[in-house]
C-alpha cells in the first residue's frame, strides 16, 4: 500500500458499529474514544481521591497540587466574578490533554475529528455568551454590539461566529497537522526518530494545544465580563 492510500485510510471518518440485540448503530470512532477517555479521567479521579485526608499527602497531594495550578491560571484571569466556569474549564483541559496524546499507545486523537473540536467550540462560546448576558442583562448585551460606534455593529455581530471559528480550526488544524506528520515520520523513518517527534507532537504539542484552547475561553469569557459601560 502507497504512503497516499496508508494516509488516506487512516485519515477517513470512521464509523463504528455497535450491535445491542437485532438491531445495528453506527457510531463515529471518535465517540467511541471520547467514551474511553472520560472513562478513564472518572476512574483516576476515583483513585485520586479515594481516603482524601485534611492534610494531602501522596497522591492526593499530587492531584491537589496539579490541579490547584490549573486553578491559579484560570482564577488570574477571571478572578472572584468568573471562577464558576472554571470547574467547565479544568474539565475540558483534561479531557484534551488526554485526548491529544492518545497518539502515544496508537490511537487516533478525538480532536483530529472537527466535530469533536466544533463541539467543544460550541459550548465555549454559548458559556461566553450566558457570561455576556449575565453581566449586562440581555438587553444590555444586544446594546454592547454597538460599542464604541454603532457603524462597527456587524463585525461585532460576526466576531460571536468567528470565535467558535477559530477555536474550533485551531484545534483541529494542529492536532491533525501532528498527526499527519507523526504518520509521515513512522512511514520514512521507522526507527528511531518516531520516539523524539512523539515527544514533541504528542506530548508537547498535544499538552499545549489543550491549554491554548482553554486559555483562549477563559480570555473571551474575560472580555465578556469586563467593561461596565459596554
């Protein structure tokens, strides 16, 4: 098989069928990997946080402590008026982070799916949107499109589709790009360089792109929050 068709097969939208009883579902195998990965975030929370004690220690402490920094970031951002998006916040980086290393144990990452990465995109900003409204009231959020000068109306109308927009296609173009070049590297070079541009691709670049996503939320949540007079 030819590096296109190798490329080809392995990039295609696959669907899965999954067979309860005499009747048969197709479900796309980037559901079925999402499923795996929440399952496996839920089970490391239960051995987290199994026997939590008031004074951490093991790997409690070690959970409190990676978490408490992921916390800091976002609270810096959104301060006293914005931390109750951070528990949607500190989920969603795990779950990407998880997910964009999958590469490492030989399966495909969810987010190289764009309907994986739109809908995370969706959710973001509709929370964007409810964090907009909540501060100014909705009326006061249909108003806030006019500012400072009601002739940039439009663009600020269309700035809400081009933030999922690019929240979306970012995600997506860089979890795909890394993947097909991991897939190019394992096709020319089987040996021993794979091992170094997996530390980059899926390691780093999958860790940054999980916090890159977050943390453009969190600043557009921010933006919406902010600016009494808007």
């Amino acid at each position: 098989m030819s590096l296109n068709e190798e490329l080809s097969e392995k990039l295609a939208y696959k669907m899965i069928d999954i067979i309860p009883g005499s009747a048969t579902f197709k479900v796309p195998q980037s559901c079925i990997v999402t499923w795996g990965v929440m399952l496996a975030l839920v089970l490391l929370a239960i051995f987290f946080t199994r026997k939590m004690e008031i004074v951490p220690k093991g790997r409690q402490a070690l959970l409190e402590s990676f978490i408490g920094m992921l916390y800091k970031v976002f609270y810096g951002i959104l301060g006293e008026r914005g931390k109750k998006f951070i528990p949607y916040l500190l989920t969603v980086i795990l779950y990407l982070g998880v997910s964009n290393m999958l590469g490492l144990i030989g399966i495909a990452p969810p987010t190289k799916d764009m309907n994986v990465t739109a809908g995370l995109a969706l959710i973001s900003i509709v929370l964007v949107i409810y964090a907009g409204i909540q501060k100014r009231s909705f009326g006061g959020w249909i108003k806030h499109f006019a500012y400072p000068n009601p002739i940039i109306t439009p663009l600020n109308v269309l700035e809400i589709g081009i933030k999922p927009l690019s929240l979306c296609i970012r995600l997506y173009g860089n979890i795909l790009g890394a993947y097909i070049i991991m897939e190019l590297i394992i096709y020319c070079i089987p040996a021993v360089v794979p091992l170094a541009a997996s530390a980059y691709f899926d390691i780093f670049d999958g860790l940054l792109q999980a916090f890159v996503f977050c943390f453009l939320t969190t600043m557009y949540l921010n933006e919406a929050m902010e600016d009494e007079d808007r």
